[in-house]
C-alpha cells in the first residue's frame, strides 16, 4: 500500500514539474513569435508608410497624382500598388513621370518579405504574406478619403476611426489572414 502511495506522490511531483516547465515555455515561446512576428509587420507597415510617402513627393514634384490609363483622376480611387502606378513610383516613364524619378526604392519580394513581385503581365507590391498592398488616393482632390476602418470586422476598429481620413494617400495590407478590412490588417494610417 506504501508503495502505491509513494508513485501517486512520484506522479503529482512529475505532473507538477512537466507544468512548471510549461508555464515557463509558453510565455517565453510568445514573446519569440512576437518578436519575429512583430518585426515584419513594422517592416510591412514601413513599405504602407514608403508607397503613402512616394505618392505625396510624386504630387509635390508634378503638382498631381500619377496619370493612370492616361487620365487624370477625377474621382477618389482604390487600387493595387501595382501595374503602371508602381512603374511610375519605381522611376518609368510613365503615368506623368516624365522626368523619370524613382519615388520608391523598395526590393524585390522574398519569401515572408514585402517587396517587388514581377509577374508575366505586371509589378505587383506585396507585403510579406504575397498579397497587393492598396492604395486609396483622394482622385477628387478634396483633401479626404473614405476610412477603410469603417468596414473592418473588428468592432472597435470599427468605431474608432472617422469616416473621413484627412490625406490624398491611404495605403494598406491586407494582413496575415489576407482577407481586407479585418483586425491584422496593416496600415498606413493607425498607430
Ligand atoms: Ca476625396
Ligand atoms: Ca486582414
């Protein structure tokens, strides 16, 4: 009977040591992903705020957006960071740069990077999961663009933002879940 006793006791000991060393694993575990994690999508939120820059220099230097599909725009506008308007950032001659400036200096896309991804018909900018960056560009120059956020899933991201966003250049990610308007996405305008 002794000897039942002593291996429940040698059990409880080892069931409490097996959870000891998660309870130490588990935290340090997250902050490891969090850090790896965390850092690429500062790097993603870095390209947003490189594309929202580049498009504010382009219309410092030509006095408008980029001409897309030869047109000025005459209406607020969402689109792919990709085709003719990243062309005309990464310094062609097209869409309005006539000089030939390079607005983005960005690299090619690598496995979990953001970057250049070049495909038979177009440069696409992805961020780090492979999909487009997005841009929503104040084409009716009044200085607003709809807030994206007013669609999010998030509830509290949903309410915390106006529905107006004051600037000509909105640019997003659509996050690791790569569904847009969801809580992981990656912006150019929250903190
Ligand atoms: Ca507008
Ligand atoms: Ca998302």
């Amino acid at each position: 009977m002794k000897e039942i006793w002593r291996w429940i006791l040698w059990v409880l000991v080892i069931a409490g040591l097996v959870g000891l060393v998660f309870q130490i694993i588990e935290p340090v575990s997250n902050v490891i992903f969090l850090k790896l994690h965390g850092n690429t999508v500062i790097r993603d939120k870095a390209t947003a705020k490189d594309v929202q820059f580049a498009i504010h220099n382009f219309i410092s230097e030509y006095n408008d957006f980029p001409n897309l599909a030869g047109k000025p725009l005459e209406a607020d506008i969402e689109l792919e960071v990709a085709g003719e308007l990243l062309d005309c950032l990464l310094g062609d001659k097209v869409a309005g740069n006539s000089r030939e400036i390079t607005f983005l200096n960005i690299n090619t896309a690598r496995q979990g990077r953001a970057g250049v991804l070049e495909t038979a018909e177009k440069r696409i900018l992805v961020d780090q999961w492979g999909q487009a960056f997005r841009v929503r560009l104040d084409g009716d120059h009044d200085g607003n663009v709809t807030n994206p956020d007013t669609q999010n899933a998030d509830k509290d991201i949903r309410q915390s933002g106006s529905e107006w966003l004051r600037t000509q250049v909105a640019v997003y990610s659509l996050g690791r879940d790569g569904e847009p308007f969801t809580e992981d996405d990656i912006t150019s305008w929250r903190g």
